[in-house]
C-alpha cells in the first residue's frame, strides 16, 4: 500500500509538472474538417470583399482562442482595402520565424476555359496555407520553441496581372496589380529582420508533390525536406529543383532575408473554379503541418 502510495504521488507530481501530459501533433483531419471547410463555406474570399474580411476576423479570433498575440496590418492598395493577419508567440524567446501563407483568392478564375470571369473557390490555393497555418497555432508547444513565432496570413497576393476593377464597381483603378501585395507590405514594415521566412502555398493538394522553388533559400530547403525523410514523406517532399515562382516569399527574398516557398504547382485547377475541397486531401495537409512542427519544436 505505502509503495502504491508513492507511485501515485509521484505520478501526480510529473502530472502537475505537466510531464504526464499527452503532446499536441498537427492534425490534418482537423486542419481539413474545420479549417478548410471554414473558409468554403464563406465562398470566394478575394480583396476587398465581405467574405475576405469575415475570413480575416475568423483567423484573428482562431489565433486568439489559441492565446497568440494578434496584431493586423490595415491599408489600401488602389483603392482596395487590405488586411494582413498576424500572429506572434514566443515573444522574446530568439530570433523571429515568420510562417505565411495568403487567404485571399483570385477573383476571376482566367486559367478555367469554361467560366475564366467566375471566381476561384480557393480551396488549395488560400485554403490549404491558411488551413495549416491555424492547426500549428493550435498544437505547436511553445515551451519547445527557441525563436519567436509570428504566423502571418496576407491579403492580396492573388488579384496579380488584374486592376482593381476585378474587385470593385467603377470607378476603379485600372492599374495592373503586381502579385503578393499583403507580404509586400509586411516585408517593408518590419521592425526586425526575421532569422527565416517560410511560405506555405498550394500544399493541399491530394496528389501532393512538392519539389523545391529554385528562388529558395537551398540550405532552408534541405532541412526541411530532410525532416520531411526522416517522418517518411519521401515520395512528396521531393529534394528536386522544378519551379521558379515570384509568391508571398519573394518580398522577404529581396530585402536579403532567407526564405522559401513550400508549393505544390503541378496543380491541375490553378486558377479554376474546380479549386474545391474535393481535391484537398487532409494526409497532404497533415504531410506539410508535421513538417514544420518538427522543425520549429525541434531548432
């Protein structure tokens, strides 16, 4: 009985010290059933909408819940208003890691040749990053983390190559828009240099392949596509260079900040209004969320 006893004590104490805890791992059943499914039920979410605004204010309120410091970066583009979303936690703790990923979605969907004046649903390309995004803030462990984290959602990376009249009613600004305009604004308003920058983008995909983006920080990539062997994703985080895109990452590239694209371009509904929930698997979310789970817990 006495030797019960201090068993029981001692199991109470490494419960209080929250040793006997179970730790949080990135769900992809979750990020997909919650966050993906969030944002479809909104519809179309590009710049200046109700709906991209209600998204804004939905991610706030999930950092929240998730106790992240919240902060938003509000301005106007051409006539557009803009909100980026960020999230900080760690504060104080090392060098700052931004993870980004865009929520907004392309308001004319120009690579569909059945509807290219509809919108783009935006399940893979907005819905996946963000998706990813809001499950780390809800697993990471922050006594496990050495670097101050800011999760960072940006608006308007996806009206690139139209104007401001694909958003709004005349009069408008018939100015060719440049792509990732919310990370843009990031980039030149920091207060600090972050150590890194990670973009996730299009990694929903259920046929997921993702090679390395040759603008990348190549040292970044192979640490990140070496956790992703270690965990057994070989098959899709594959150590190939492929595509070189201009995404949310370019901005932090040319102010000399290492950073990388995670994307997964060999995506068939790009730009489509077949960019559904149908073809987002939550294992690709998952593959993409454990990765950089491990990375930041493990620095």
């Amino acid at each position: 009985m006495r030797i019960l006893s201090r068993a029981l004590m001692i199991f109470f104490a490494l419960l209080a010290m929250g040793c006997g805890s179970t730790p949080k791992i990135f769900d992809g059943n979750h990020a997909y059933t919650v966050f993906v499914a969030e944002q479809m039920k909104l519809g179309p979410r590009p710049s200046g909408s109700a709906a991209n605004r209600a998204l804004a204010e939905y991610i706030a309120a999930q950092l929240k819940d998730s106790k992240w410091t919240v902060v938003t970066q509000d301005f106007v583009y051409r006539g557009v208003p803009v909100r980026n979303v960020i999230g900080k936690i760690g504060e104080g703790r090392g060098p700052v890691v931004i993870l980004g990923a865009h929520f907004d979605t392309r308001p004319f969907a120009d690579e569909d040749n059945t509807a290219p004046t509809s919108p783009v649903p935006g399940a893979n390309d907005g819905a996946s990053g963000v998706a990813v995004l809001l499950e780390l803030a809800r697993v990471l462990d922050v006594t496990k983390l050495k670097n101050e984290v800011w999760l960072a959602f940006f608006d308007a990376e996806d009206n690139g190559n139209l104007s401001s009249c694909a958003l709004m009613p005349a009069p408008c600004d018939p100015a060719i828009w440049q792509f990732s305009v919310g990370a843009e604004y990031t980039a030149a308003n920091l207060t600090t240099k972050p150590e890194f920058v990670v973009v996730v983008d299009m990694i929903g995909d259920a046929n997921q392949d993702i090679y390395f983006e040759q603008s990348s920080d190549k040292e970044l990539q192979e640490k990140l596509w070496n956790i992703a062997a270690q965990l057994g994703y070989s098959n899709h985080f594959i150590p190939q260079p492929k595509w070189n895109i201009m995404d949310d990452h370019t901005p932090f590239l040319q102010r000399g900040i290492r950073a990388i694209d995670i994307i997964d371009f060999d995506y068939p509904y790009w730009h489509t209004i077949q960019d559904t929930a149908d073809k987002v698997s939550a294992v690709s979310l998952e593959r993409v969320g454990r990765v950089l789970q491990t990375w930041l817990q493990s620095r």
